[in-house]
C-alpha cells in the first residue's frame, strides 16, 4: 500500500501496490501494523457495501459524535465516486475545509477518513458498489449530517444529484462555523437509520 497525506492533516488517500504476473495481481488493501505507523487508526471493527442503480446518487453527508464517532475506509468496489468529506473537528485549522477525491473500480484508490469528519459521495456512472471499513457500530442517536448543497462548504459536484434520501435532503443548512457545534442538531426523523 502506499499511504499519502493530504493538505487536511490527519486524511489519507491509500493506493495499491500491485504485484502482478501471468495470473494477474495481487495487492494488500488493508494493513493494521502500515495503518499505525502512518499514524492512522486501523479501521476494522464492521464492513459495509452499498449498491447504487444509477449515476447522480448522493449519500451523505453523515458522520457520528461521540461517544460513537466513526473512522471509516471507503473504495469504490465497482463504479465510480466523488467521495467529499469535510473537517468537522471542534479545534481544528481546517474547520470546514472538504477534501474531493475519485474512487472507482479502476483507480483502486480508497479515502481514509478520520472521526468527525462529515462523509458523502456522489455516484458518476450507474451501478456503482462502495465498500466501507469502520470503527464502532452505526448508532442512530450519534448520527449527524450536513447539506451536501450547502453554499458554506462550497462542493463542487461534477453531476446533478438525481437520487437522494429525504433524510440527507433535510440536513439543516448552516450559517456559519458557529453554526456546528461538536454535537451538530438533529430533529428525531434524522435519527431514522434510513439507507445510510
């Protein structure tokens, strides 16, 4: 694997290091011992897969608070994504900063994603699959989120989104950095698990 920093302290994009012959390649996608010398936390306790139909998909943006905070590995398995997230940690220089990166089935990349980091990605072809390694368990009453279309992150999605939850249609836009206290607020319908 090859582990690479990004400008937000604390996310990394993980590429492959293939070794390859007649049969094909073979690679190490995951490695706990290479996760903590990098200073990342190795992400291992739950799998998740998520299928998407079509292309304009978006998940997103969530994250959990504590004390279930969530670091997560995301790839592209099949497909590809615009995988956003955004730094959402109380004290940090990058507060509301966004990292953009594309995971496909091609590129074999994945994101780390430290806690309170708000996560979504945005399907660019149809039938596209995403794989997630994380911390913890999902636990509704932890869960927050962002709007995806909220002009104080200033994403710039390369496609209309087509097809979204109400639930991650209905994240309170904010008004500025104050507006996201550690605990960001919910009402009781965002505490629905409703197709993460």
């Amino acid at each position: 694997m090859k582990i690479s920093t990004t400008a937000i302290d604390g996310v990394a994009v993980i590429d492959l290091e293939r070794r390859e012959d007649d049969r094909g390649f073979f690679a190490r996608t995951f490695c706990a011992e290479e996760f903590a010398a990098a200073g990342l936390e190795p992400v291992v306790d739950q799998c998740n897969l998520s299928g998407n139909h079509r292309a304009g998909t978006l998940r997103g943006m969530h994250l959990q608070v504590a004390p279930h905070p969530e670091t997560k590995l995301v790839r592209c398995v099949r497909g590809a994504v615009l995988d956003v997230i955004v730094d959402l940690r109380p004290d940090s220089p990058t507060r509301l900063q966004h990292v953009a990166v594309e995971l496909s089935a091609d590129n074999r990349r994945a994101l780390y994603v430290p806690a309170y980091f708000a996560h979504a990605y945005l399907t660019l072809v149809d039938d596209t699959e995403v794989m997630y390694q994380v911390t913890g368990r999902y636990e509704p009453s932890a869960e927050r989120g962002l709007r995806h279309d909220d002009p104080a992150l200033g994403i710039e999605w390369p496609l209309p989104v087509t097809t979204i939850s109400a639930k991650d249609a209905s994240w309170p836009l904010l008004t500025g950095a104050e507006a996201v206290p550690g605990p960001l607020a919910r009402t009781g319908a965002q505490l629905q698990e409703v197709g993460r």
